[in-house]
C-alpha cells in the first residue's frame, strides 16, 4: 500500500499553484491524480528556470504523483471524453471559475449525471454566494482582502505582501481536508456532493483566529490584532554574525534568557513575572532581546540559550535548508532521475502512516504524457483517440507515442 488514498482517483482541472499543490497533496497521500490540462498546458511550465521548454521548476514542483492529460474541453469531443473521465472518478478537484464550468457543461449538474456519488470540488476566489463571486482572484488580492498583507505592517511600516504565494498554498491545504472529509461522507452515506472552497474567507478564517482579539466579544473590548505577532521588534535578531529566532515564552524561560545575556536586574520586572504585563509589554522585551544579542556570535548564542531551556534557532537563509542538521539527517530532501528533465531535487511527504507510507511514484508529466493511457482507460479506442489528437482537441505527449 503506497498511503491511505490509494485506490481513490481524482481529476485535477487546476493551474498555477492554487489547486495543483492540493491535487499533489492527494496524490503524495496515494491518489491516483490524472492532471487535466488545456493543449497549450498549465501557465505555471512557463516559469523559469527550466532545462526544457514547458517544464520549468516550479511546475515540476507542484506536480508530482500526476499523470497528464492534455485535452481542450471547449471541444464537443474533449468535453465528451472528459465526462468518460468523469464516470470513472471518485473527486475532482477545479479552479475554473464556476460559471465558466457551466457554459462547457462540466459544472457539478453536468458531472453528477454521469457520476452520482463524485466529490466535486470547487476552489474559488470567493464564495458563490457574495457579490465578489465573479472576481477574479490572485494570490495578491486575497492578501490584501483577508488582513494578510495589512499585517505586516506592524514590522514593516506599511502593507506588504508575504513572500510567496500563501493563500493560493494555505487554501490548497484545506482543499485537501474538504475532499477527504467529503469522500470520507461518501463512504459512511454513499452520498457525493459539492464542495466549495473559496480563498478570502479561508483566509479570513486562517488570519482572524488570533487577530479577532478584543472584537470577539459583543461589545468589544479592544480593537483587533493579537499584540504578541505585531510588536514591532518581533522579527529575526541580528546577531555578530548572522540571525537567529529566540521565543522566551514562559517567566522561567524570559528569566533564563536574561541570565544568558546578563540581564538579570530584570528577572523581576513585571514585565517578566506578570503574564498580562508581559503580553501588553511584550514589544519592548523583544527590544531589549535585539540589543542583547546583536554583539553575540551566533554559534555561541545558540548553544547557551540551547543550555539555558529557550526555544531558539538559527535563521536558515533558502539556500541553506537543505544543509540544516534536522533536515538532512531526516532525508528529507530527495533526489529522483525525470525521465526527460535528468536529476532533480524535490521535497518529501511530511507526513507518515505506519500502515502505509507514502512515496513519490511519478515524477511531473509532460504535456500529454498520458493522454493516450488514460483516454484508452476511460474506454475511447486508439482510433478515436487518434481523431482528438489529428483535430488538436488532446495532446498526445507520450516518450514514443
């Protein structure tokens, strides 16, 4: 057994990293995931850098544990032998905007008819119920809407947007919880259904647990924003040499730190010994933190506070994690031969199942790597096949096919 899905297919009909990320979730945990792309192929192959055209490295990244389908479902005969797909799957997983599903006949009327029990999940920007439901959403946006971006400005001074795409990887995540709970449903009532999943209130939902604040009681009492998070010196540390992230939590944990760096005419302060003073007071411990340790050497500084019981830790610059003692003894970075990119590095699957691990059993397809494979499976003939692919309706990708 190669994870707990093994056995479940799933659709994926996503792009760029909101959704194929989710859909690789599914697949890394033994799905067999079928990647269903237009002929031109997922955006995201464009991205730089790349050995060859169409896959570049982030493609390869989001897109493991698929096999490829290239078909152009705005054809009468792609939308056809997508629906023969259809049949044959337990969940699929889309980013199309809904409405645009319903106009190819493909939205969850459509796919129910020839599927009753799928699990038809719907990933958007915005519930379907709101005036924002046509918008359309990006990484960016969402950060902006959801608080994400405002945030930051406790350290920097104004909105900023997260380094990386973390709405598009965080809605990703609960896609994969809303499918499983959904096909976990199915197998206690037989019952498919709809599932929607749209990023602002996710986000909202994921930024406002702890930021609710004083506004979660009726009347308020304060405004929003947990003060531990946005106190302005809660960052990175610099020390003589580099940065590192120490979290005194506890009054025996601040009292150890301050011995470490000589501060022990503070040890009863109430800023210290008062939990509610120290959470209203926090940001100014922070700054006392950054001035005690900026003429400390790193090394130095982590094996004493690593003696003295303070959660701490090096800052682990990108290029350098896969050097982490912890990351390395774990393996868990991989090496794995792609049959047309040559050697590449991918990460591993965090999670573990003792009756049944998880593994990495396909490498990123190329475009229509398996359109043929897959198309025969949903019981088209290699002669209708050959008609998709003669009109440019599929992509027939395979190593000599």
């Amino acid at each position: 057994m190669s994870g707990p899905l093994q056995g479940y297919r799933i659709l994926d009909l996503t792009t760029v990293f909101l959704g194929p990320y989710a859909a690789q979730i599914l697949g890394d945990l033994g799905a067999e995931v079928i990647k269903v792309e237009t002929p031109e192929g997922d955006i995201v192959r464009g991205i730089e850098p790349s050995r060859n055209p169409g896959m570049g490295s982030a493609f390869l990244s989001a897109n493991r544990n698929k096999r490829g389908l290239a078909l152009d479902l705005k054809a009468p005969a792609g939308r056809e032998a997508f629906l023969k797909l259809v049949a044959g799957a337990d969940a699929l997983v889309s980013s199309v905007r809904p409405a645009a599903l319903e106009r190819l006949g493909l939205g969850y009327e459509d796919c129910r008819a020839v599927n009753p029990k799928i699990v038809y999940c719907n990933i958007v920007g915005f519930g379907q119920d709101g005036p924002y439901a046509a918008k359309p959403a990006y990484d960016d946006i969402i950060q902006g809407l959801s608080g994400m971006a405002a945030a930051q400005a406790a350290t920097t001074g104004e909105p900023r947007y997260v380094n990386q795409p973390i709405c598009d990887k965080i809605t990703s995540q609960v896609s994969v919880y809303a499918v499983v709970a959904a096909l976990l449903h199915r197998e206690r009532t037989g019952e498919g259904q709809q599932v929607e999943v749209p990023m602002l209130e996710t986000l909202v939902g994921f930024n406002m647990l702890e930021h609710q604040a004083g506004t979660v009681f009726d009347p308020p009492l304060g405004g929003p924003g947990y003060t531990r998070v946005l106190a302005p010196f809660r960052r990175p540390y610099a020390t003589a040499d580099g940065y590192v992230c120490i979290l005194p939590y506890s009054t025996k944990q601040w009292r150890a730190f301050l011995s470490v760096v000589g501060r022990e005419d503070l040890h009863d302060d109430p800023r210290i010994t008062d939990p509610k003073v120290r959470s209203e007071k926090v940001g100014e411990m922070y700054e006392i933190l950054a001035e005690a340790v900026k003429d400390r050497g790193t090394d130095e500084l982590l094996a004493a506070v690593e003696e003295a019981d303070v959660p701490a830790g090096k800052v682990n610059m990108l290029d350098e994690i896969a050097d982490d003692p912890h990351i390395a003894a774990v393996g868990f970075f991989q090496h794995h031969d792609h049959p047309t990119e040559g050697r590449v590095r991918h990460t591993g699957i965090p999670v573990k199942f003792s009756a049944g691990p998880c593994d990495v059993r396909r490498l990123a397809p190329n475009l229509g790597e398996h359109s043929r494979e897959v198309l025969l499976e949903a019981g088209l003939s290699n002669d209708e096949i050959d008609a998709l692919v003669s009109d440019g309706v599929a992509v027939d990708g395979g190593r000599g096919g």
